[in-house]
C-alpha cells in the first residue's frame, strides 16, 4: 500500500518546469525546481483511475541480497495487482516498469525506477554523475570481484601504507579506460558476459576491450578494521565499475583487491534520503 501511494503521489512530470510530485511520509522532500500539490485524479484514494495510467520516476533503495531485476519485478508486480483491483477485472493489466542503473546484487542503496513514458525518459533524467561508498580488501582478487565469487588469486600486502593506496588513488581521477569485470550485463559475441563466466569463460581466455570512463573525485580513508582494508569515496560518470577501480587500485599496489561491500549514494538528482525501501514496503 505505500508502495503504489507513493508512486501515485511521487509522479515526475516531464513538462519543461519539471513539476515533482511526492509523499512526505514515505520520501524525504524531494530537491526539484517546483513542487505542486498532486490533482486530484493522481490521489492515492482515488479509485476511479487504474495506477496503469501514471508514469514517472520512483527512487528505490536496493537492499543487498536483492537483484535489480528482483526490485523491478516486486514493483511491477504490486503496481499491477493493485491497478487489477482498480479496475475491477481479474486480469492484470501490464505496466512497463525499468531500472535506470544496475546494482550488483551484493550492492544496496538508489536504484531509481522508470514506471510507463518514465521508461524512455530515465536517459535524459538520471544522466550525469553517480556517487558510492565502497569497502575494499588488498591481499585477494574473486572471480566476481567481489565477496560473491570464488578467490582465485592472492597475495601479501604487508607492505603497502595507506599513504600508497592514498598515492595510487589519485592515479585513476579523470578521464582514463577501465576494463569492465567479466561479471557485467556488458555484450560480448551476442551473450553478456556474466553468462559467458557461469559457462565456464575465465577473463584471461577472453578480449575484453577498455571503456572510457571518468571519475570526478575519488577519495580513500582508513577502515574501521585498518590495513588491508580501506575505504573508498567515488563520484564517477555512467558506466563506471567500482569493482573493476578496486581490482586495479590493487594492481596498481603490486597486490590484489577486492570490494567488500557497495552502496550507491546518488544517481542523478536522486540521494539515498529520496529512496522508498523496498524490504520495508514488502513487509508490510
């Protein structure tokens, strides 16, 4: 019920003046450039329109564990059910709902939604910066880069200061080329290339080509657990992989690395504090 509220009253308008709709109950206010108070046909106590009629932008908080496909289905499978129940049918009407920006399943924090015409619009509307908060670990590399694969490579890192991980840091701030992880959505002979790596395909076996990227600050601090571990502080641009920025911060060191844990703070103008949480609303 907060979930289908929320989007009805969180409905960004893709009119010039870019009018924000939204349910301070649910959301933090939202930074936009007018807020108007919804009409009366998109209130939640409305029964006279089907939800299937409203499109927008809805700012989700991924929980870990959760894929992006998981989050896209759960809310297009609440969206519909309740526009079944509006419309008085026993069929579900189908709502096109998107993500904007996968994140990992081991990943939590925005993931922001496209519900309807908020599909084709995602583009225009989230591109700019992403910013992430990520946990890293010199002395190993997984095969996902992450804590969700195997550890195939290892190494002593005793040697290595904060002040080198500080100093090799500042190395990957700007515009560089980034070799994506074999476990991404990314293509590759007409198959991603995480399906490739679960048949069996190791990274070295394949020609995984560089991608420019760019990354607008970057700042490290120490863990709470100190050395090996470190923390990262990444505002980059769109198709940026902080997994792939650890792996070669490690590289860099004569080490390995891994990322422990990922949360994205910002995707375009959405911040964690915009975001509906999802387990919450499942709950409920």
């Amino acid at each position: 019920a907060v979930l289908v509220s929320t989007m009805l009253w969180f409905c960004r308008s893709f009119s010039p003046t870019l009018s924000t709709h939204y349910a301070s109950r649910s959301l933090s206010a939202i930074k936009s450039t007018s807020c108007t108070p919804p009409p009366q046909s998109l209130h939640p106590n409305d029964k006279t329109q089907p939800n299937a009629r409203h499109s927008g932008l809805l700012p989700i908080y991924k929980p870990a564990n959760w894929t992006s496909a998981d989050v896209v289905g759960y809310v297009r499978k609440t969206l519909e059910f309740d526009a079944r129940d509006r419309m008085g049918t026993k069929k579900r009407p189908k709502i096109k709902v998107g993500h904007g920006g996968t994140l990992d399943p081991l990943a939590e924090g925005v993931l922001v939604l496209g519900v309807g015409k908020g599909t084709k619009m995602m583009a225009e509307y989230l591109k700019g910066a992403k910013s992430y908060e990520a946990k890293a670990e010199l002395g190993y590399e997984t095969t996902t880069l992450d804590l969700e694969g195997d550890v195939v490579k290892r190494s002593d890192p005793s040697s290595v200061t904060f002040a080198d991980v500080e100093s090799s840091s500042a190395n990957f701030v700007g515009e560089t080329m980034q070799v994506p992880p074999i476990y991404s959505a990314l293509h590759k002979d007409g198959k991603r290339l995480h399906e490739l790596a679960r048949e069996g395909v190791k990274e070295e076996d394949i020609d995984i080509p560089p991608r420019p990227v760019v990354v607008h600050s970057l700042t490290v601090s120490t863990s709470s657990e100190g050395l090996p571990s470190f923390d990262l502080s990444v505002t980059c641009g769109g198709g940026f992989y902080i997994r792939s920025l650890i792996r070669d911060i490690g590289k860099s060191l004569g080490t390995h690395a891994t990322m422990k844990h990922l949360l994205r703070t910002k995707q375009g103008p959405f911040e964690l504090g915009d975001c509906l949480p999802v387990k919450s609303t499942a709950d409920e």
